[in-house]
C-alpha cells in the first residue's frame, strides 16, 4: 500500500511520467492514472473512496453542475465537439432547408439572446390567447391535442409503439403525465423535506405567472389552483414503483371502453384529432388515470382548468424564452431541485437542444469526424465476447431448471446489437424551419416528431431504427425489440479505450455491454419473450426462484443510507441493480476468458484483476450535491454512483479475492446475502 500512495503523491504533483516506485517501473497509464485514487483509505473499508477519492479531490463540482462524474466529463466533451460542428455550420451559407441550414438556424435563434428578450412571451401569446378564449369544458378536447401536438404537456400522453403483445404492430399508447414534478411522490410522500418543495414549487408557478403578466394576487391565486389539480392528477396517478410492471401497464381498450371511462373528456374525438383512426387495440397504461382526469374536469371550474392549461404551455416553454422566464424556470428546477449555483452557458443549453430535436442530423456529421471504423470492429468482438460468457453463466446456474435455460438461451442469441450509428439515416425532408423563433421551430421539430409518430401507428415496427441519437453518452435495451444499443458518444474514454489492456475495456464497456443485455432478464426485461412480446417463458417455480434472488437486492439497495435520514429505494433501482450485477459478473468472465494464454500485465502495482474493478469505479467516480442525491433518490431508477460500486463490489466475490477481501472487512458480506442471480 504504501509504495502505491508514494506513486500517488507523485502523481498529484508533477505526472505519473516522472516518478518511479521501487516494486514496479512507473508507465504512462491514462486510462487509470494513479491521482485518482485516495490510498489514505483501505480498499476493504471503502472501494469507491479508494478507487476515486483522488478523482473527487480534483475534479471539484462546477457552479452550473449538480453532479460531475467522469460520465459527465465524456458527456460534456462529446457537447464540445457537436457545438464545433454547429458553429461550423452555423458559419457557412447554406441552402435554405437543407440539412446544415435547419441545424444552424435552430442553433443561432437559440443563441440571439437579444432577440429572445426583445420577443418576450410574444412565441407563446397566441396560445395563452385561445385559452383564455375558451367557453365551454368541451373546447378543452382540442386545446389539449393542439398542445401535444405541439409537444406541450397537459394531463396525459399519447405516442405511438410496439403493441406488448405483438412486437412487430405499432399501436397507441395512453399514458399519465401532466404533472410539473416528476412523479406522483413528489405530491404525495409525507415529509418536512417534501413540504418544503411542494411550497417553493407553488411560489414558483405564481412567479412564472407573474412573469406572463399576472398581477400579484391573481398569480399566487393561480398557482394554488394549478396545484390543486397537478395534486388530484397525482391522486389518480400509478406511483413509480408499480409503473415498472409490465403487466400493470398493459391494458388494452377500444375507442368504446376507453369513451365509457372518459365521460367528461371526449377521448373520442382527441384522437380523431391526433389523426389516429384505429377504433380498438389501444395500450392504456393506466385506465385509473383516465378515468381520473375525466373527473378532475368535471369537478374543476373552466376558470382553473384555464390556469392549468396555460401553466403548461409556460412550463413547457420556458426554456426556449426570455432571460427572465429562463432564469425563474431555472430557480426552480436547477437550484431548488437540484442545488446548482449557478444556470449553464447559453451553448451548452442550446446544443442539448439541437441534439434533441434534430439529433440524427447531428448524428451524421458527428460520426463521420469521430468515429473510427475500427471501435466499432472491436465492439463487436468485445459484444460477442460477453454473449458467451452469458450464455456460460446461464448453462451453469444452479437455480435454474434446464426447460428455462433453453429458452433464456434462446433470447440471448436472438439479442440484436446496433454500435455507432444507424445504418440507415432519418429523413428530415418534411421538417421545415423558418427564422421567426427558436420557440416556434422547436414546436415545428415536435410537430413533426409527433406526425411521424402518428403515421406509425397500425403499420409494422421498424426495427431498424434508433432509440438514442449517436453523439449520446449512453446506451440502452429495449425490451420489445430485444436489441441493445452502443452510440459512439459511449465508445470513448473512461467507457472505451482503443489502446489501454483488457482489463481497463472490460471493467468499463465491458460491464456496460454486459448491463445492457442483463436488461433482457431483469424483473422487468425477463417478462418478454426472444421476439420481444410480453410473454412468461419461464416455470413457475423458477419464476419464483428468480424473485426470492432478486430479493436480496431490494434490501440491500433499501437498506442504504445516501444522505442523513434518507434511504435508497431498492424496489425502483432493482432492474438497474439487477443489470450492474449481472454486467460485473458477465463481463469478469469474459474477461478471463479473453486473457487465456496471454500474459496480462501488472500496471503500476495492480493485477489485470484490480484494473478490472478500478476501471469500473472510475467509471462512476462523482460529485453530487446533497439537494441533487435527494432528487436522483426519488426520480432516477439508477443507483448512485458510489452505490453502483459499493453496493454491488461487497456481495462479489472474484472482487474480495482480486483485493484480499475477507469477511469482518465493510466490503464483505457474508454469502447468504449474494445476490446470485445471472
Ligand atoms: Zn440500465
């Protein structure tokens, strides 16, 4: 231990380069530079302080930042490099409409922020108007698919996907929403802390209406009657635990049913409206919530459902606004709710936004400047590298019955793998901006976002197509597709490294590859079938097997304490958790059996073992602030980045023998309460 502090302390000061330690020559090491650990801290009482304790003193949280990881870093970097190519294009002329036209123009209208505070609310003036115009609760039909058609949000949600029980239909789907706090808890968990922010997020609905010209009285008059309905919706709401249930979400309606438990909202006639004309067949995720909003409607004065309305089209476009709307949208959201200091630069704001709205347009530029052919050779040998480690692991389980293992062997055969980019582009021809407002064109990228949606439903799925634009910094599974999917933005260090040692890669996309496909058989993901219907493929009793294991992970998760007094929740992380687990599990076998018969090497003092778990704490090496754990804790189905290594590293345990680990050290519990599942 102590010649790898020596190698620290050096490191911190002048480089790794120019220091030497007497066990093991000193090398260049980027992907895991000595600095980043703290060796004051024993491996076996805190691994995540061990492995980044250095990382945390030196990257110190930014003013305009709620968390800064590693993650965050790539992240922010990949936004650099976008924000190069706009300005580029931004630069250029260009043809009107073409591709880089509509990119620059989004770009440069949400950066002119004279304009912006020179147009004030007059992008949103029309709507409010016909909102206030309206007469009669009936009229509220048509505002209300006028606003998601624009992408503004008011009671529920309407989109089109695959239909659960055949993979390959799109269908229409129903889902709640409406809300201005992310989930119903938020209204309904009891609590100082909670009633706190109920209170600063009504004064911040009175300011916004200040903001639109609401005289003091009738803005704080109209707040409260804005939270009085979000509060009934959130009554009537599924909470975020049970919205996980595939089985609780699939519910399937005609126009008729669905008419017979809206009396007093014609939902009939919204989706005429939407232009969608299937009469049967329809996913309505929560049917309590439909009927529920068709009585706040009835019970409601016009006079309050006006107000909700229009603080739904000031809430949802805020940001596209004037420095004062912006600033107050801010207060809230970034500061109250997440403890940030200090708003992010305008550019960083204004590319997310590119990104988000016309994100394979970006795409396509982006992976031609930066993506090398040769990451995506290599991801596919390091995907199928884990997919037999997988398959190894399921052959071996001990729980489970071999009928089940078949068929889980099946599914993961069948898993399809996207890396990179889409092989075939979206074609944006349709879309056309103008250079009136960076509001009004984001409502036309909605619009046309919304259309193409519409078209969808009734036909076959595409299933070629992406659920995350390249330049993204993630990656994910979809369990109706049974694909999962690696953007470039993911295929760069800390995740990947074109030239580090295997250990580095596997302990770091590796597990990501190997996260990703344990989706498919998470509590949720091991409800659908090879083909991506939602389907029990399994025996009883294994099913019964399965969640007894799965169990384990709840209490542990549930019993972590992230901030004073507060918990984990370990039902809404169990998939995620589930995923980690089996991702480092997954990926050390892989990694093994990638290193048969060749020498691994010993890198500033640690076996290709340790690298394998420095890796993967690095990876999730954070900052965070206390207001943003309390927000991850109650919206985010992902644990929190110490948790994600502590949390799992303690029940594993090729990791307690790679760090000499033993029971009584804080790393270590007993066996029993392994999660073992994948
Ligand atoms: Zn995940």
């Amino acid at each position: 231990m102590k010649s790898i502090f020596k190698l620290m302390a050096c490191g911190l000061a002048f480089g790794l380069t120019a220091c030497n330690s007497n066990q093991n020559q000193s090398m260049e090491d980027k992907a895991l530079s000595m600095a980043d650990l703290d060796t004051t801290v024993s491996a076996s009482a805190d691994f995540y302080a061990y492995a980044t304790g250095g990382w945390q003193k030196n990257n110190p949280l930014p003013n305009d930042k709620s968390r800064y990881g590693s993650f965050d870093i790539l992240a922010e970097e990949t936004d650099k490099k976008v924000k190069d190519l706009i300005q580029e294009l931004a630069n250029k002329k260009n043809e009107e409409n073409s591709v880089e036209w509509k990119i620059a123009t989004l770009y440069n209208l949400g950066m002119d922020e004279a304009k912006l505070n020179a147009d004030g609310i007059s992008p949103i003036k029309p709507m409010l108007d016909e909102i206030d115009a309206m007469t009669d609760k009936a009229q509220i039909v048509d505002m209300v698919a006028k606003m998601h058609h624009q992408g503004v949000s008011a009671f529920f949600g309407l989109f089109g996907t695959s239909d659960p029980a055949n993979s390959d239909l799109n269908i229409p789907w129903y889902y709640q929403s409406g809300l201005g706090l992310a989930n119903k808890e938020y209204y309904t968990d009891k609590g100082e802390r909670e009633d706190l922010i109920r209170q600063q997020y009504v004064e911040h609905i009175g300011k916004m209406f200040a903001l639109i010209g609401y005289s003091e009285e009738d803005a704080k008059a109209a707040a409260k009657n804005v939270f009085e309905i979000e509060d009934q919706l959130a009554n009537v709401s599924m909470g975020s635990v049970e919205e996980r249930d595939p089985f609780k979400t699939t519910n399937k309606m005609t126009v008729e049913e669905m008419s017979a438990k809206s009396p007093n909202f014609d939902i009939a006639k919204y989706l005429e409206l939407q232009g969608i004309t299937v009469k049967e067949n329809i996913n309505v995720c929560q049917p309590l919530f439909l009927a529920g909003v068709s009585d706040i409607i009835a019970k409601q004065s016009l006079d309050n459902l006006k107000q909700y309305l229009k603080w739904n089209v000031v809430n949802s476009s805020a940001s596209y606004l004037n420095e004062d709307l912006n600033k107050q949208n801010f207060e809230f959201y970034g500061k109250t709710l997440s403890g940030v200091p200090v708003q992010q630069d305008r550019w960083k704001r204004v590319v997310r936004v590119v990104n988000g709205n016309l994100g394979e347009c970006v795409g396509e530029i982006f992976v031609q400047k930066y993506f090398p052919p040769e990451a995506k050779e290599r991801m596919v040998t390091l995907v199928e590298n884990l997919r037999s480690a997988f398959g190894e692991r399921i052959k071996n389980l001990d729980w489970m019955s071999e009928e089940t293992k078949a068929k889980a062997l099946e599914k993961l055969a069948a898993i399809t793998v996207k890396i990179g980019y889409p092989d075939k582009w979206k074609d944006y021809s349709k879309l056309l901006l103008k250079e009136d407002s960076y509001y009004a064109n984001v409502v036309r990228c909605n619009e046309f976002e919304f259309d193409d949606m519409v078209s969808k439903i009734g036909k076959p799925v595409d299933k070629t197509e992406w659920g995350m634009t390249p330049q993204t910094v993630n990656a994910y599974y979809n369990p109706s597709t049974n694909e999962i999917c690696f953007p470039a933005g993911i295929l760069q260090p800390p995740f990947f490294y074109m030239d580090a040692d295997d250990a580095v890669n596997y302990g770091a996309i590796g597990v990501v590859i190997g996260h990703e496909m344990t989706h498919g058989f998470d509590d949720q993901g091991r409800n659908f079938d090879k083909d991506g219907n939602l389907a029990c493929w399994w025996t009883e009793e294994d099913a019964a097997k399965f969640t007894e294991r799965a169990k384990v992970l709840i209490d542990r998760y549930s019993a972590i304490v992230v901030l004073d007094t507060v918990h984990a929740n370990g039902e809404l992380s169990l998939g995620e958790n589930i995923a980690d687990y089996g991702g480092l599990k997954i990926s050390f076998d892989a990694f093994k059996k990638a290193s048969e018969g060749k020498k691994q090497p010993t890198i500033n003092g640690f076996t290709p073992e340790q690298r394998f778990y420095l890796s993967y704490a690095k990876v999730w090496a954070n900052n965070i602030r206390d207001e943003e754990i309390i927000r991850r804790t109650k919206e985010d189905v992902h644990s929190l980045g110490k948790w994600r290594v502590n949390g799992q590293l303690i029940g594993i345990d090729d990791f307690h023998k790679a760090f000499g680990i033993k029971e009584g050290d804080a790393m270590y519990i007993p066996e029993s309460e392994w999660a073992k599942i994948w």
